[in-house]
C-alpha cells in the first residue's frame, strides 16, 4: 500500500516535467520540420505557393496566441493548487477567490483576446479568398500559357492547345510565365496538387476546374493526385519542370518531331485504368480532344456524339448501375 501512494506521489511530481518535456519535444520537432528540405508546402518556389505558406504560419503563429497561453496556465495551475500528499497546499487561502463575476478586468482580457483574433483572422481570411483565389489570373508583363489537364486511372494526360503537343505524368513550363491549368477528370474525382507551387484543385468529371500557377525558379517539382483514388493512387505522381524559354522551346520543337500522335483511339486506350511508369510525349493531339472529354460525361450514358463510342469511364459507371 505504501509503495503504491509512493509511486503516485512521485508520478504526480513528474507530470509537470513530462508535460514540459513533451511540448519541447513537439516544439523541437516541429523546427526541424520546417527546416528540411523536402517538407514540399513550407519550401515554395512559386508565387501562388509563398503566399499561401506564408498565410499558412501566418495562422500557425496567430494560433499559438492562444494555445501556448494554455497550456502554460494549465500547468502553473496544477503546480500551485495541487494538493500535496501531506494535504498542504503550495497556494495560499487568501489566493483562493472561486467567485470571479463582476470582475471587469478579467471579463474584459478573456474576451478581448479571442475576439481580436477572429477579427484579424476574418479580414486576412477574406482578403485571401480573393488574392488567392485559383480561377484569378496572374498579374504578369508575359502573356500567360494554357495547359489542359485530364486525371485519368491513375496517370495524369497534359495537353498544350497552343503548341499541339502533349505528354503523360509530366509536364514543362517556362520559369517565370503565368500558367492556366485547365482540370478535368476522365475518372473518379481527384485533386491536382504541386506542393511548392501552390494550389490544390479538385478534377472532376463533366466540368472544367481553373487554376493558375508560375514557377519563380527553375527546378523539377513533385506533383501528385490528393484525392484518394483506389489500387494505383500512390503511384498518380507527375513532375512539373520549371525550366528556361530556350530549354522550353527547344524541348517544344524536339516533341513535335516525334512520332506519336495522340488520337482518340489512342486517347481511349491510355484512359483504361492502369499505372503508367515512364513518362510519354506526343508530337500532336486531335483537335478537340480536351472538350470531347469534358462534353461526355455532361449526359449519364450518352453515346459519344462524334464517333459513336462510348466513353470508357461511362462503360465502366453503366456496368456498376446494372450490377446493383
């Protein structure tokens, strides 16, 4: 009996040092976090992306106002008003006072506080609504660049309308150039994300979804599917490489001299479910081709209007409606 009250009044003894022991620990963790490399977010390389990382320990910081504060009262107020194993206490009576009403001070502290936060957090919130807003173009003296964007199972199809060329699970772009990305998804829905770009936009089928980036220093980014998509989700991963206006040129006229050409035979065959391990180029896409996929989904089992055929994801939602 007695090593079991000894053993509780040395754990109680401990609990405070365990407690500020694991918030170092938490707080020691969350420093080397932000200094690797490859935490993707909080190392933006595109304008979309610093802004959105520096709202982000903006809210981070703002938090912490409060929580800290917490967590360190919490602590102070089990230390002195603890009851010792003698029945002491290390609180005075006098400091005692359970009847705080009416005190205008701390009325005032305790709800000053967490109303000035809210304010600033809702006119930062509103303001960034609209900044960052992903269908907003880029302010930039270069006329931006189009790339479309086709989520299929599980790859990802980027098609450039003004240069007629396209190519599979990466994509090229020129450093410093305001991009519209046109997403849709010829499957499930998915969300297209590139971490240290900035944005993170839902594809979905039947519909167009916006979003606009550019790249401030040239380098090869992760880009992924954020949407959890069935068997060959974590392998959905696309390279956007940032690169200069000779390279992209360069790298433009060395596509179109191939010879792949993507049809909508060819288009169909890609577009069946399946993992694509290395990524492809073609040296030119049918016209249309984008909006064709977009256009089928807009009427629940519709033949395709130009060929005849219908589309493979429709095949396979048809197949599912008649097995339930």
């Amino acid at each position: 009996m007695r090593i079991r009250q000894s053993f509780k009044r040395r754990l109680k003894r401990l609990l405070p040092v365990a407690t500020i022991t694991l918030a170092t620990l938490v707080l020691i963790g969350f420093i080397i976090m932000l200094s690797r490399q490859d935490f993707y977010v909080l190392d933006a390389m595109g304008t979309i992306g610093k802004q959105q990382r520096d709202l982000l320990l903006f809210a981070t910081i703002l938090s912490l106002i409060v929580v800290v504060p917490v967590f360190a009262l919490t602590i102070f107020i089990v230390r002195k008003y603890r009851v010792r194993p003698d029945g002491s206490s290390r609180a005075k009576q006098s400091d005692y006072a359970p009847d705080l009403e009416g005190d205008t001070k701390l009325e005032t502290l305790w709800w000053a506080i967490p109303s000035a936060i809210i304010l600033v957090l809702s006119v930062v919130t509103w303001q960034t609504s609209h900044s960052l807003d992903p269908y907003k173009p880029l302010a930039s003296k270069q006329e931006q660049m189009t790339i479309e964007v086709v989520a299929m199972q599980w790859k990802w199809l980027f098609i450039y309308p003004e240069e007629n060329i396209a190519t599979v699970n990466y994509f090229k772009m020129p450093v410093g150039k305001a991009v519209q990305f046109k997403i849709t998804s010829d499957a499930p829905m998915n969300s297209f994300w590139i971490p240290q770009l900035g944005g993170q936009v839902y594809a979905m089928s039947g519909m167009t979804s916006q979003l606009h980036l550019r790249a401030d220093h040239v380098g090869d980014y992760r880009g992924v599917s954020a949407n959890i998509s069935g068997e060959g989700f974590a392998d959905m991963v696309f390279k956007a490489q940032a690169v200069s206006d000779k390279d992209y040129r360069e790298w433009v006229a060395k596509t179109k001299a191939g010879d792949d050409a993507l049809t909508r035979s060819g288009y169909d065959t890609l577009a069946r479910p399946g993992v694509e391990k290395q990524p492809r180029d073609y040296a030119s896409v049918e016209s249309g081709l984008y909006q064709r996929t977009v256009d089928r989904y807009m009427h629940h089992g519709d033949m395709d209007k130009q060929d005849g055929s219908p589309a493979p994801m429709m095949d396979q939602m048809e197949g599912m409606d008649h097995a339930h």
